[in-house]
C-alpha cells in the first residue's frame, strides 16, 4: 500500500515536498486547483462512465461529473453522430423524428431530429474530488505521485517559487504520461492491427 493513502496524508506529503508546512487553510484550494488540471488533460478508463439522459424536446441536460462525450446511442443502439451545432441545424432544423445526430451545447446535449424519450451517454466523468468527507478516489489510490506532484506545482505557483512549480510540473506531467500509456497498453496491448480496404 502506498504511504499516501488518503487526503490527509497527502497534505502531509505535499508540505514535506514543497517544503512548507503552512498549507492546511489553503490545501482544499490547492486539491481542487490540481484536479481541475487533471482533468482537463487525463482520459484513462477509470473515468468512463455512462447512462440515460432523458430528451425534452430534443434536449438533455448533462450529467453534473461530464467532461466529454465517448458515444451516444440512440434507444435502438445506433450510434450517433457528433456536429457542430451548425451542421446539426443546417441537417436537421427542427423536425421531429428519430434521433440521428448531436451537438453539445454549454451543459446541455442538443438531439435532432428532436424527439423525447431516452438516449445513452457513454462519456468522461470528472475525477471525484478529493475532500475529508471524501479522503481517497481512484486516482489517488492507483497514481497517488500524480496527486502529489500536482500539488507540489500548486504550492510553488503560490509561494511563487518557480523552481518548485516547475519540477512539481514536470513530474506530474510524467506521471500523466505514465497513467496514460499503462492505459493505452491495458486497452490496446494485444490487439491486432487490421489494414481496411482491398486486398489483392
């Protein structure tokens, strides 16, 4: 088991490393600063996640935790193509009918041609955030030096100790790498290569 195992290790750590030991009022801040980094670079299957949105007039409010959308699949199990919401408008206007295409709009998923009823969102899900309430996530448990590292960047930019972020920064950035290959090669690591298209 990893020595940081949950939030309060990791404030621990991340003082030890930083080598300051005045962040406790101001770690929340520092966590919440990191993960909002996080997950705007990382996409590994642990945040897949998926369900139903329901369509009102051809529109579902996304899920609270959504970062970006894997698949949509009308309730017949056809998938759905992703327009801009330019395209989407020029196809499909304001017809009703069955569902053949999408649009993110801000926190909403636009559907044309509009219909109601359900559709499946297969998507990326925020990584739940670390608090004292809640003092361990997934990430933490399998790359608790990505939390680490990514905190230390957080405490250097607010010491402004630019030696400290800019290591802080290029550790997480490899342990984001490390994540995301070790994901890549759970995935994709036996899997055979298919050239389409004739063949003589």
């Amino acid at each position: 088991m990893s020595a940081i195992s949950d939030y309060a290790s990791l404030l621990i750590d991340a003082g030890e490393y930083a080598g300051t030991n005045d962040i406790a009022n101001i770690f929340p801040r520092l966590v919440a600063l990191a993960e909002a980094k996080f997950n705007r670079v990382l996409r590994v299957g642990e945040m897949e996640s998926s369900g139903n949105v329901t369509l009102v007039s051809g529109d579902a409010d996304l899920p609270a935790d959504f970062l970006e959308a894997r698949l949509v699949s009308a309730p017949d199990g056809r998938g759905l193509n992703a327009w801009s919401l330019a395209e989407l408008d020029r196809r499909y206007g304001s017809y009703g009918g069955i569902p053949a295409g999408y649009s993110i709009v801000g926190n909403v998923m636009r559907v044309r041609p509009t219909s109601s009823g359900t559709v499946r969102l297969d998507y990326y899900a925020k990584i739940p955030a670390l608090t004292p309430a809640n003092p361990t996530n997934w990430l933490l448990e399998k790359a608790p030096d990505a939390y680490l590292y990514g905190l230390v960047e957080e405490i250097g930019i607010w010491k402004r100790d630019v030696e400290t972020m800019q290591a802080g920064r290029s550790l997480k950035e490899l342990a984001l790498r490390g994540l995301n290959l070790q994901d890549e090669r759970a995935r994709w690591g036996n899997a055979q290569v298919v050239i389409g298209g004739l063949t003589p």
